[in-house]
C-alpha cells in the first residue's frame, strides 16, 4: 500500500485505456463527478474538453489521466474515488487493486475453499445444527458467497 495514487495512477493508465467496459458513457460521469464535486481538480472549461465526443472516448480518458497525474496525488486520489463509486468491477480489476490483495488474500480464498468442501464432504453426517450456523455466516460475505451458503443451508433443511 506504499504506492502513491499518483504512482498508482500512471501504473493503471494503460490498462484503464485498454478497458472497454469504460465507454462514453461511464467515462463522462467520471468527468462529471471530478468536475462537480472537485472544482478545483477539474474546472468546467477543462470538464467540457475531456467530454468532446468528436475525440475517441479512449483518447479522451488518456488525456485525462495524464492531466489528472500532472495535478498530483488528490487529483488522482478523486479519480479514484469517482471509479469506485460509478464503476466498481473495473476498479476492483486494476492490477494496483490486483497486487495490493496479495498472496493472504489468495490464501484466505483457498483456506475459505477447504473449508467447504470439508463441510459439505462431512456436513451430512457428522455436523447437526450446521445450517443454522451457516445462515449466520453468509451474514458477513459477499453476495455470491452468502447465495452459495445460503442455498446450503436450504438444502440441508429441506432433506
């Protein structure tokens, strides 16, 4: 997490680029948050030039990126925060976001993994009052992992 957003930012320019679930649209809100609510970051002459749509929608975002980079790390910072907000699935696929998971990450996956294939190898025998148990853990996942645990627990009920 040592990187600056600055640093951050030159280092995802390429990919961010390259990506095309970043179309016009999405690329215009980026600039409409940037230019509304940071001002300062990014004025409405500036906001205006960057939604041209005469220029390529890939042209303009690398433009932008190499303006926000020359304003400094709360420009890139409030790029961020914007990508987050409207467009969250590319945020969580930028290979800073990739790299910052690291191997615990990796490892916690894998560890979370076992543990239910351990579960339901030994669930239907050996564990009694389980599913109450797993419909308290889907509680605090994600909303693929609680439907998985969720739909065990369901299962488990049903038999």
């Amino acid at each position: 997490m040592g990187d600056s957003f600055h640093e951050q930012l030159m280092e995802d320019s390429a990919f961010l680029k390259a990506e095309r679930r970043l179309d016009t649209e999405l690329v215009d809100k980026l600039i409409l948050q940037l230019n509304r609510i940071y001002p300062q970051i990014l004025t409405d002459k500036e906001a205006t030039k960057f939604r041209n749509l005469d220029v390529p929608t890939s042209v303009r975002l690398g433009e932008l990126l190499t303006y926000l980079q020359g304003k400094g790390e709360e420009a890139c910072r409030e790029f961020y925060r914007a990508l987050h907000l409207h467009v969250e699935e590319v945020y969580y696929s930028l290979p800073t976001r990739l790299r910052l998971r690291g191997p615990i990450f990796f490892l916690g996956c894998f560890s979370f993994a076992v543990g239910m294939a351990l579960l339901y190898y030994y669930g239907e025998t050996k564990v009694s009052g389980g599913s109450r148990a797993l419909g308290m853990a889907a509680l605090g996942l994600k909303k693929k992992a609680q439907e998985v645990l969720i739909w065990y627990t369901e299962e488990g009920l049903m038999k």
